[in-house]
C-alpha cells in the first residue's frame, strides 16, 4: 500500500468515486461532467485543495481532499478533510487509516498547521464510528448551510 498526492492523471478515478460516494451517501446523483470540472479545477489551481490517494500497486483503493482554512484564532490553517472514499472491497483494511495517519503526521510537524476537520453527513453512522475510532471527536460546533 502507498500513499501519495494524487497526479493529474488521477482525476478521472477520483470523478469516479465522487460520483460513487454520493450515490452510496447521500442517494444523490451528481452531475459527472460538473464533477469532472470540478475535480479538474482543484489541480487547476492547488491553493484550493490536494487530492491524497491510497494505491495497492499501480490500482487507486481511494482518495480525499484536503482543503486548508486560515484560522485567526490560532494564527495557522486547520486542514479540512473532504470528498473521502475508499472502493467497498477495499474497506476495513486500514486504509483511511493510513490517510489520517500520514496526514496527522504532517499536521504534527508543521507548526503552522493546528489541526484537522471534517463534517459528516448525519446518517452516516459508519464513518462517524470511524472517525470516532482514530481518535476525532465532535466539537461543540453545529454546521448550518445555504447552498444555491
Ligand atoms: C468511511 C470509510 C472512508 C472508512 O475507510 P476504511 O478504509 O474502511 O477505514 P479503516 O479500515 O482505515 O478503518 C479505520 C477504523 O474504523 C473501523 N471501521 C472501519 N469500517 C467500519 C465499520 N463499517 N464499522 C465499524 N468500524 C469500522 C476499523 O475497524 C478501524 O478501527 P480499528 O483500527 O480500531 O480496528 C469507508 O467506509 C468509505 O469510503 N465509506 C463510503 C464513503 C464515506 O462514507 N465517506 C465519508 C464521507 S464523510
């Protein structure tokens, strides 16, 4: 198992779990085209985000994005994990875990990094378990949202 920041010639893969997590997640079909750009758009341009992929040979198992978010209060950036899926057969073998954990290790070294976060749709009560087994908790924040 490897993990790496994804290459530009992972983007399809990736458009393809995306589409693959909402369905599964949220029962949402996403537009495929809007996910390709949208995916494109954070090669595109890497202050809006990287892309980490977990990979058996040369076969991506998954991928995450992290987006990073300037915190005032602690004068840093709080990385945002997002977009998150590991493919079925691949499950509960330790690979998100080997994400977190090269992720929490870079977050630990770098002192202008303070922390991680991620939200979770309610329903999902498996990744919620997961999350709560490497050790997040739930802070004392509700998120409210207004999407166009
Ligand atoms: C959530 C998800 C990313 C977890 O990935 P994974 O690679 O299977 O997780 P890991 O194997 O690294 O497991 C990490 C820990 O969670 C536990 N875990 C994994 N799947 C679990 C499950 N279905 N139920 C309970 N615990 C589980 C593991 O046992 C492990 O704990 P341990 O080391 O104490 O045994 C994966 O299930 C997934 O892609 N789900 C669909 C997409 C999704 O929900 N994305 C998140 C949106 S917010």
């Amino acid at each position: 198992m490897n993990v790496r920041k994804a290459r530009k010639n992972d983007a399809e893969q990736i458009t393809q779990f995306q589409i693959l997590m909402a369905r599964e997640t949220e029962k949402m079909e996403l537009d495929i085209e809007v996910v390709r750009r949208g995916v494109a758009g954070v090669f595109a341009e890497p202050a809006r985000g990287t892309y980490w992929v977990v990979e058996a040979k040369v076969q991506l198992l998954g991928s995450m994005l992290v987006i990073p978010e300037w915190s005032d209060w602690r004068c840093g950036t709080v990385l945002w994990i997002h977009s998150l899926y590991i493919k079925p057969p691949a499950r509960k073998q330790g690979l998100f875990r080997l994400l977190y954990q090269n992720l929490k290790q870079q977050v630990i070294q770098d002192p202008n990094l303070k922390g991680l976060r991620l939200y979770v749709d309610k329903t999902n009560s498996v990744a919620r378990e997961v999350y709560e087994k490497l050790g997040m908790n739930r802070d004392h924040y509700e998120m409210y949202e207004w999407l166009k």
